[in-house]
C-alpha cells in the first residue's frame, strides 16, 4: 500500500514531466485537507461538507482559498436521500 507521502511525490513527477496537469485529494479530516494543500500541491480537494457537518469545510476553506486551491463539497446531502 503506496503512503500519502509517497503518493503526492509520484504526483509531482508526473506533473513535473508533463504527464498531468493538475490533480486533488479526496480527504476525510480537515487535517489531512491541509497537508494535501501543504504538501501535496493538490489543486482541488474534496471535502465531505454539508449543512450537518460543516466543520471541516470551515476549518479548511480559508487556507484553501488563500493557497487558490479549490474545494469540491462531498455528501453534500450528509448521505441522505
């Protein structure tokens, strides 16, 4: 199984290469949004934010937006119907 660590550095040469342009996370904790913004040079995120549980959107998208990374919403609907 392939580290967080590892798999934003496999990223970076691909994009250093031309392989890709851009790529995101998909991240559960606002702490870990942060070190794929910090480190991991994603240039969006997905977040799971929704009218239930919006700490870690709160948390995460001023540092995002300051970096200019974007933030897609995830379960927006708090998985419900």
């Amino acid at each position: 199984m392939i580290g967080q660590g590892e798999a934003f550095a496999t990223l970076a040469e691909l994009r250093a290469a031309g392989k890709i342009r851009h790529y995101g996370a998909s991240v559960y904790t606002a702490e870990k949004g942060r070190a794929a913004i910090d480190t991991g040079g994603a240039g969006v995120l997905m977040l799971p934010t929704n009218l239930i549980a919006q700490e870690q959107g709160a948390e995460v998208l001023p540092h995002a937006a300051a970096c200019g990374v974007g933030v897609q919403a995830r379960s927006p609907l708090a998985t419900g119907c």
